[in-house]
C-alpha cells in the first residue's frame, strides 16, 4: 500500500462535472492499494497519516499534525500508484490489487481515517476524476 500525502491549501474532486469532494487546507492523499495488503495495512497507514506531523508550528517547524490545524483530509484511490516503472517506457501494473480487493481495501482505509477523525472526503474509487489542488510548500510526502 502506498500513500502519497500531499499539504494542501485547498483540494478537490470531480466526476462528471460534479464535485464529490473537497476541502480548505489539510491533506490531499492518493491511495495505490497492491497486491497483498491487507486491513492491517490500512489501519497502520491511516494511524499514520493523521499522526504524520507536516504542518508548521508557529517557529516554522513541521511539528503539526492535520487533526492539530484543523485541516481536511481528501483521500482518492490511484492505482497508479502501484505501477511498476523499472523497466521499458511503459508502466505495468501486475503488483495492483484486483479492483474488487482494491475497493474493498481503500474503503477500508476511509473507514479507519473516519474513526479517528472527521473532516474527511473521498473521491470515488474506479471514476474518471478531476482532482485539482494547490499543494502548500511544496510539501509532499510517500507513507508505505
């Protein structure tokens, strides 16, 4: 599993013209799911994720967690994610999961974020999808 956070001030998802998600500052997060994970995976990635301290403090330092600003957390299912890129000019994508386990998986890990805290969106997972957002910093960081 693989998680690429990114510190965001402002993120959004649409499908078929319509916005499905959507938050002010927080955590744009795009969620591969790959072969082999499991709800262990997704418990210790979202444990992660809301602990993973990416926000400055007032001296500038990155001391803060999204649940400490008060941010929003977007998650988005990408497959791409677990492409494998090694070999050749075109990726593969043998180690994804199988769409049913990915779903199953990444509702998984919204659910567990959800447990925790509450200012959470989703994309929709297997969607053609919009996603824009103004990444703060740059700050960007992959959680695996």
């Amino acid at each position: 599993m693989k998680v690429l956070v990114q510190r965001a001030l402002g993120a959004s998802v649409v499908v078929d013209g319509e916005t499905i998600g959507e938050i002010d500052h927080g955590q744009l997060v795009l969620v591969g799911i790959e072969k082999g994970d499991t709800e262990a995976d997704t418990q210790r990635l979202a444990d992660k994720l809301l602990k993973y301290r990416m926000f400055s403090d007032q001296d500038g330092k990155m001391n803060l967690n999204v649940q400490q600003v008060g941010g929003g957390v977007l998650l988005v299912s990408q497959f791409t994610l677990a492409a494998e890129t090694k070999k050749g000019l075109r990726p593969g994508f043998s180690t994804a999961a199988v769409p049913t386990e990915g779903e199953r998986l990444f509702n998984d890990f919204v659910n567990q974020v959800r447990a925790q805290y509450d200012k959470v969106e989703t994309g929709r997972f297997g969607a053609d999808m919009k996603v824009s957002f103004t990444n703060d910093g740059p700050v960007t960081f992959m959680l695996n």
